[in-house]
C-alpha cells in the first residue's frame, strides 16, 4: 500500500497522455465535451501553444492526472491509504477519494484556470537554497511583507508570491543571504496570495452550485495540512481558500510520514512530486 500524490502547474508537458487518450475513449469525449475543444490535441500537437496557459494548463492536467489515477486503479486493483495533491493536483486527490465525479471535477478545474488566468499584475519566484524561516525574516528585515511564501514545496525550495517589482527586488536580496538561485516562474500573477481573493470570492460562489460527499479516503489539504474534513461546507471551504493559501508541501510529506507512510507514488506526468518528497525525506 502506498500513498498517492498528484502534481499540478507546471508538470504539464506536450505529449502527456498519448496512452491514457485511447485507453479512455469515453472520458476524453466527455473531457472534450465540457472543454469546448480537443484535449487529446492540446496534448500531444499544442498547436496553438495554449498548453502553457492557466486556463488550458488546468484541466489538460488534471484529465490527465485522472486517466493516469483510473490506468493504476485497473492495473492494481487497490485504492492508495492517502492522497495529497499539489495546488491543482489536489482536485484529483479528491477525485480519488470519490468526492466529486470526474465531469464535476473538471467543471471545478475549468473555472479555476480561467478565473486564476483573468489576474495579472504579480508574479512568482522559485528561491532555492534558504530555508522559511530565514526567508520570512528576511522579508520582515527589508520590509517586503506584501510577499508571501506560496510554496513550501521542501526544506530549501520555496516559492515567493507578490507584486512584480517586489519580486524583482526579493530575489537580489535572496541571492545576497545566500540563496543558491531564484528563478522567475512563467505566471501572470500572485497565484497563493491574498492578491487572488476577488478570484477566490468568485470560485467559491461556482462551489455552490455542486454537491460533494464525504471523502472515503484521507485527502491532505494543502492549506491545513490535515485530512480533508467530512462536511459538504468544510470541504468548498478548503478549496477555496486554496486559491490564496500557501502550499505547504513539504508540512504535508513530513505529515505522512509520521502517519508510517514509507512509500509514495506520483500518479501523472512527471517525477517533480517524487524528487521534492526525496529531498523532504533528507532534509533539503
């Protein structure tokens, strides 16, 4: 038994489900119906270079993630002891824990990629090599406290979220307290900040038009770090306040794992999830 983990933003990769699209023939004509457009081209021929934009990025990614979820499910014939997803893969997280239904879902993942593509005005950053608390206080010292941790992906690499120029200016000071590197993320906004709050008040609005059922498998929020709660209102809640909460990643590995967890699976494109609990487990 093993625990199941989901990747979100930044996983997607051209030619992502070139097995899964005819293995799935029906969910992908239901993906395509809801999406208005061909998931399978998206996919494999991007051909209008969309595949790295918010609002096609998300669901491509979690129709993806759900195929490869239901390709292991066929393969095993076991359902994992916990799920967790990041950011966007959590949606799938709760898809494995029958909460919501695959087109449901979607639906959900579809608004929140085109509400999170409308903000523009901020950016993100990668910060690698510092740890949260030398980096919060680093912020507090130089008075760029409209920055936040968005990201606590492990021990060392954190992501910042904040207004552009406070970005420009929060990596050459990480750089200078000894951050290894900063990357600039390609995103047209503060993604897990409370800049996306006009976002989050407009999604949770869309949550009310859906009914969820409890999960019947623990699911790891992102923003608690606790199993998701059994209630229809908790459950909206959590989702959308994920939208300006940070990712704590690296708190829900370390949660795992004092829960005997030993073994962890990446289901999706990618291994980012696998190499970030690898350096969780040592300590980076």
């Amino acid at each position: 038994m093993a625990a199941y983990v989901f990747p979100g933003q930044g996983s997607q990769v051209k030619g992502m489900g070139r097995e899964l699209f005819a293995q799935f023939p029906d969910l992908t004509s239901r993906a395509n119906a809801i999406l208005g457009y061909s998931l399978e081209t998206l996919c494999l021929e991007d051909p209008q270079q969309h595949l790295s934009q918010t609002q096609y990025t998300q669901p491509a990614l979690y129709t993806i993630n759900a195929l490869s979820y239901f390709n292991k499910l066929q393969a095993t014939k076991q359902k994992p002891t916990h799920v967790a997803g990041h950011s966007l893969g959590e949606y799938n997280a709760l898809l494995a824990a029958e909460v919501f239904d695959f087109e449901t879902g979607l639906k959900l993942v579809k608004k929140r990629g085109e509400l999170m593509s409308q903000a523009t005005g901020g950016g993100m950053a990668a910060v690698i090599g510092l740890k949260a608390d030398v980096l919060e206080t680093l912020l507090i010292e130089q008075n760029l406290t409209s920055i936040v941790i968005a990201n606590k992906n492990s021990h060392t690499q954190l992501v910042i979220s904040g207004q552009q120029t406070d970005i420009d200016q929060a990596r050459v000071l990480c750089e200078r307290a000894g951050a290894m590197t900063t990357i600039p993320l390609k995103v047209s906004a503060a993604f897990h900040s409370p800049y996306m709050r006009p976002f989050q008040q407009q999604f949770s609005s869309f949550l009310n038009e859906f009914q969820f059922v409890p999960p019947n498998l623990p699911v790891i929020a992102n923003n608690t770090v606790k199993p998701y709660p059994p209630t229809e209102n908790e459950i909206k809640k959590n989702l959308a306040e994920q939208i300006t909460s940070p990712v704590r990643w690296t708190e829900s590995i370390e949660y795992l794992l004092q829960k005997g967890e030993t073994e962890f699976v990446e289901i999706g494109p990618g291994t980012v999830l696998t190499m970030l609990i690898r350096r969780i487990k040592n300590g980076q």
